[in-house]
C-alpha cells in the first residue's frame, strides 16, 4: 500500500512538473533609447496576460529616470496595458520604457489592442485643498530645498509644492559644480606661476562701481602676501571670485549681490557638507568658470547633481518638513499690497491655495525651456529658434510669470546663455579636454567664457565640436563613470560617443583625419609643457597622452537664463517702482540681476545654495 502511495506522489510530481513547463511563460525583451542611454525591458507573457515586466536603464538620471525604471513595470503589470502615465519629471526615461515594453509585449504575441487599451483611472477628488504654513516655498530645485530647510531652521512651520512628481530641478541635473574660493583646500594643488598674470590683469581693469575699486584692493593685497611667501599653489579670494563674477558679466551684474553670492559660497559648501554632501579631492575648472575653484561631489548620491537637494531634502523631511509633489502653482495671492499665498492645481485637477502667514518664497528655476518666453525677451543671439535646451522640461519661468502678473521688477531677462553640450557629457570639468572643430582641429581657447565659446562654435564649426579627454579624465577624475552615471567603458555608440585605445583609433570612429588629430593633441601637450598656447588657452593642467580616450560631440544648446525678477540681497523681491513687495521672496535661477550678461560655469549652483539660504532665512524671521 505504502509503495502504491509513493508511485501516486511520483506521477502527480511529475504531472504537476509537466504541467508547469507547458505553461512557462513567454519572456521577451526589447530596447528604446532613454535620456542618458539604452532602456531594456524584459516582459514576461502567460496565457495572454502580462505576468512581469522588468526594467534596466543604468544611464538614466538617478532620482528623475530611474523613478521610471522603478515605478512603471508594476504599473504595466496591474493595468495589463501599456496606457499608463509617465512619472512626473521623467518623460523621456518614460516614454523610452512604454516604448520598448510595447515591443517586447507584442514580439510575446499580445495583441496591441489589449496591450494599448485605456487605463481606468480611480476618481479623484477635486474639492479646493487648503493649507496654512507660515512660509510656502514654490518649487523643489537646490534654491527651494536650501530655502524651505533653513526657513525650518529658524523656527517656520513650511510648505513646499513642486509642480513635477519629483523634486530636483535642474540642480539635480547640474555638471556638477559649486563656486567657492576655500583657501585650505586650494592649498593643496598647484598653479603655474604664469597664472599670477591672469590675476594681475583684473587689478588694472578700470573701476565700473565702488565695490569693484574695493575688490580690487583686497585682491591686490592678497596677491602682495601670496607672492611674499613666494607660494605655488593655487591663488583664490572671495574678493578675486567677485572681480571675475563682476566683469565676466560685463559689469551687468548687481555688485552688492555678488558680493554676498561669493561671500557666502564657501559657508554653502559646508552647510551641504554637514548635510551629508561629500566632495572629491580636487577643486576644478567647471567649463565657463575662468578659474579653478568648482567644488565637485561624489557620486554617493547617484548624480552629481544629487548632492545640492537630498541632503538639504533629507534634513527638511526628517523635521517633519512635507513636500507636496504634482501642485503647479500658477498664482500669487496679494491682498492689501502683500502676498499672502499662492493657487494652482495638482495634476490630478484638484485646486488648492496655500496660505503664507510670513512670506511666499518662488524659486521655480529659469525658463530656458520655454520657447515662447525666451523669444520674447532674447536680445543676446541673432536667433534661438530650433535650438534644444539643456534644461529638463520644468524650467519653464512659471514663477517669472507670476510675479511679472502682479508687477514685480524683471532684469536682464534679454540675458541668455547657450552651451555646447550632450547628456552624453562625461565631465563638466574643463581641465582635462581639448575641443576639436569637423577637421580635428582646435579652435577656441577651452577656457574662455561661456559666451565667446557658444558665438565661435556657431560662427565656426556650425553649432557643434567633439569634446576630447584621456585616462587621466576618464579615470583620475571620473573613476570610469560619466557625471549622469553611465559606464565610460559601455556608453560609447560610435554615433556621436567615441571610446577607444588610441587616438588613431577614435579618430577613425568619428571619420577624422588621424594624422590631424594627433597633430593637434601633440601641439597641444606642447603648449602644457612650454605654458604658452597658440590658441590663447592659459588654464593646461594636464596633458593628453594616456590611453583609453573618450570623444564625444556637444552642441549648441539653452543653458541658462540670466534674467528674472529682482531682488535685494535679503531676497526681497522689487516691484516695477523699486519698492519691495511684501510677502514674496525669491531665489536661484527664477531671479536676475546676479550674473550679468555671462554667467560663470558652477556660479548657478553657488546663487541657488546662498540666496536659497538668505530666502528662508529672511520670510522666517520676518
Ligand atoms: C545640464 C545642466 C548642468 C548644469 N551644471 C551646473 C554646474 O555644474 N554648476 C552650476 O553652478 N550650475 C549648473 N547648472 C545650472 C544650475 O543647475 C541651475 O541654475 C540651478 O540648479 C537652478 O536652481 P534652482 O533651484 O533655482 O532651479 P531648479 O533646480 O530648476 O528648481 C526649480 C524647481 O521649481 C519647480 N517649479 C517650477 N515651476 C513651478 C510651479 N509653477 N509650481 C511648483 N513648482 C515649480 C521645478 O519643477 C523645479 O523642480 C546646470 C544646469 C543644467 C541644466
């Protein structure tokens, strides 16, 4: 009886087995291009239904596409449809993602009109929501997030509403630099004596204003101490950071702004730094920047960008602090001549006013992709018209907008800058690189200023150039990785991303002249060496002549926009009649007047974290 039992156990083991194998899923996977790189799905497809869909985007922006990558498998999987919602703030991540689970879904054998039918939404409710804070913080980029933490700092109870589904901005984004002259750290790396005839050129510029005779004097005396200890490491001053904030602009900028922005940086560094932030050993020369004094994150918090908002998001949060993503704010609430609050709606179509017991802070970003808005005020360029922007799809000038409604001054809105640049950067460090034009030559000193690279590009080498580094960037430096994340060894596609042993061979990638490009690099190594460069470039630290070398393609793009509302050096913000409007703060990128008509590479991020700071500061205590 007992080996009759067993013999049952066997064959119901085995028909369970056979049973199983004949219903084994369908796995399937296919591939769409995402905003930093390839993103693969993998489905898997049983008697018709959607059982699993898995998702691998390694190049995608940690915090924005990667909440994509994390969120809409599962969403595909319960809606057995490929109709569901992007993730707020990561639309091209996915719209790559739906894409490539489509694919995958109908090489399974689905058919695509199950597989695309409509998503039944939950009904939401859309009654007014309403909140009282003592201080309303619009918009989650490093300005809103430093603003909003030190708001709770100094007692406010606080609000912040971001219009994306997630927070970050364009500062999560960013190269990722911050400007601030930190003397110890400078300490430890070296600078051509040569240089000290930069410095010494900005002490024989003609005064613009006051602030500038009396920037030049401390330089100057700073300069006499530096020289007297007969010292070879690199030169900087808060004082020399005001000098070329001051004439890098033009002298367009506001001098009691620039004098507290580069006052202030170093005390934002180790603000972030308490925080949580932590930086890489070297200071560098952010592209546009003209000096060497970028302070540069790790990667610890997945982008580079990452480490002016989490840490600041982090502390706000565990104070108890809400963010209220998906609520665009498109009103400011004025009564008797003081703003009280602001209105808009959720992205489910619920309005809501937040009431502002002390103040409402906007630090909404600039509006570099809103083409309608920079057409309008645009004096820089002769045209903008086609031209992509760096910027994700927030930065759009909804806080401009709101404060011009209700007759807040706007300056240099006429101001705008355009970049060379490809998500495909590796580095937003110019130290390293070379920039070579379509015959594999150079063209324009690296280190110029951001406007006078974006004009030579356009006039010389239609819009774009190949942007060259070596082992020393591509390891040193980076440590293998590109600033978005992406695996230098991987990423390369041959298209408009070169990666190869020697230059010969990259250059042969990217249809150039070898002969030509190694010319160029060995005309190159020679100026590093002799200190003298007959493209004009002052700033050569390194040579390149170490294999692997990377080569990619920038081109011109909206960067940043300069203008926006102003402010006084509280964060004040003025109304068309010069008076302070009561009530309304503003920060970052949303403001002008700062940096005049060129801002310097890794200044943005320096503006967002010290007038961030001074907004929350000011609408708590007033
Ligand atoms: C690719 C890239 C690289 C960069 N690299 C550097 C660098 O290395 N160094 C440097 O100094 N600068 C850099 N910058 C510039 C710098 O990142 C920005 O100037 C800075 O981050 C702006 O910060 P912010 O907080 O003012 O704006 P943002 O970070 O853009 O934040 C604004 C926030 O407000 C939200 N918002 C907008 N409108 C509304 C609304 N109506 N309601 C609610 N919320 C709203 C937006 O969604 C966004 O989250 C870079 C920029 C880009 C695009």
């Amino acid at each position: 009886m007992k080996k009759m039992q067993s013999l049952v156990s066997v064959l119901l083991a085995v028909m369970m087995l056979c049973s199983l194998s004949f219903s084994l899923a369908e796995e399937t996977s296919a591939t769409a291009q995402g905003f930093g790189g390839d993103v693969t799905v993998t489905v898997q497809v049983e008697d018709g239904k959607i059982v699993s869909v898995t998702a691998e985007g390694p190049s995608e922006t940690q915090g924005v596409g990667s909440n994509a990558i994390d969120q809409l498998p599962q969403a595909i999987v319960d809606a057995q449809s490929v109709a569901v919602d992007a993730v707020g703030g990561a639309t091209v991540t996915s719209t790559a993602l739906l894409e490539a689970a489509k694919e995958a879904l109908l090489a399974a054998g689905l058919d695509e009109e199950s597989i695309t039918k409509p998503v039944e939404k939950e009904a939401v409710s859309t009654d007014l929501i309403e909140l009282t804070a003592d201080v309303v913080v619009v918009g989650a980029g490093g300005a809103g997030m430093s603003a909003a933490l030190e708001a709770q700092n100094h007692g406010a109870s606080v609000i912040v509403i971001e219009k994306m589904g997630a927070i970050g901005g364009n500062t999560l984004v960013a190269g990722s630099a911050l400007n601030a002259a930190q003397p110890a750290k400078q300490a430890t790396q070296t600078m051509p004596a040569d240089r000290i005839a930069t410095v010494e050129s900005f002490l024989v510029l003609e005064p613009q204003c006051e602030l500038m005779k009396v920037w030049q004097n401390e330089v100057r005396d700073e300069l006499e101490a530096y020289k007297n200890t007969g010292a070879t490491y690199l030169f900087d001053s808060a004082a020399f950071h005001k000098l070329q904030t001051y004439v890098g602009g033009d002298y367009v900028g506001d001098p009691e702004l620039i004098d507290m922005l580069c006052d202030k940086a170093i005390e934002g560094v180790y603000w972030l730094e308490e925080l949580g932030a932590t930086w890489k050993n070297e200071i560098v020369s952010v592209y546009g920047s003209t000096w060497t004094r970028g302070h540069n994150p790790t990667m610890d918090l997945g982008t580079a960008g990452a480490s002016f908002v989490y840490p600041q998001r982090n502390a706000y949060e565990a104070n108890g602090g809400v963010i209220y993503t998906g609520y665009r704010a498109n009103k400011l609430i004025v009564e008797n001549g003081e703003v009280v609050g602001v209105s808009g709606e959720t992205t489910d179509g619920a309005p809501f006013l937040m009431h502002a017991n002390k103040g409402v802070i906007l630090a909404t970003g600039g509006f570099s992709a809103n083409v309608e808005l920079r057409e309008e005020y645009n004096e820089q360029w002769p045209t903008l018209e086609g031209l992509k922007t760096t910027n994700p799809a927030s930065s759009t000038g909804d806080g401009i907008l709101m404060a011009r409604e209700i007759d807040a001054n706007l300056v240099g809105m006429g101001w705008i800058q355009l970049i060379p640049y490809t998500h495909n950067a590796a580095t937003a460090s110019i130290d390293g690189g070379i920039y070579v034009d379509k015959e594999g030559k150079r063209f324009i000193p690296e280190d110029e200023r951001r406007d006078v690279i974006a004009a030579a590009t356009i006039d010389h080498n239609d819009g774009w150039f190949y942007w060259l580094v070596d082992d020393k960037t591509i390891t040193d430096e980076l440590n293998g990785i590109t600033i978005y994340g992406q695996v230098i060894k991987e990423y390369a596609n041959g298209v408009d991303v070169f990666y190869g042993e020697t230059l010969a061979d990259i250059a042969t990638q990217a249809g150039l002249d070898p002969e030509v490009l190694q010319a160029t690099v060995d005309e190159y190594n020679a100026s590093v060496l002799s200190g003298v460069d007959p493209v004009g470039r002052k700033n050569m630290p390194q040579t390149i002549d170490r294999g692997p070398y990377l080569m990619y393609i920038d081109e011109i793009m909206v960067h940043h926009t300069m203008g926006g509302v102003q402010i006084d050096d509280n964060c004040h913000v003025y109304d068309v009649n010069g008076k302070v409007i009561p009530g309304l703060y503003a920060c970052g990128e949303v403001t002008g007047g700062i940096h005049g008509s060129n801002r310097l590479g890794g200044n943005a991020i320096a503006d967002a974290v010290v007038f961030g700071r001074i907004a929350g500061t000011s609408a708590a205590t007033r």
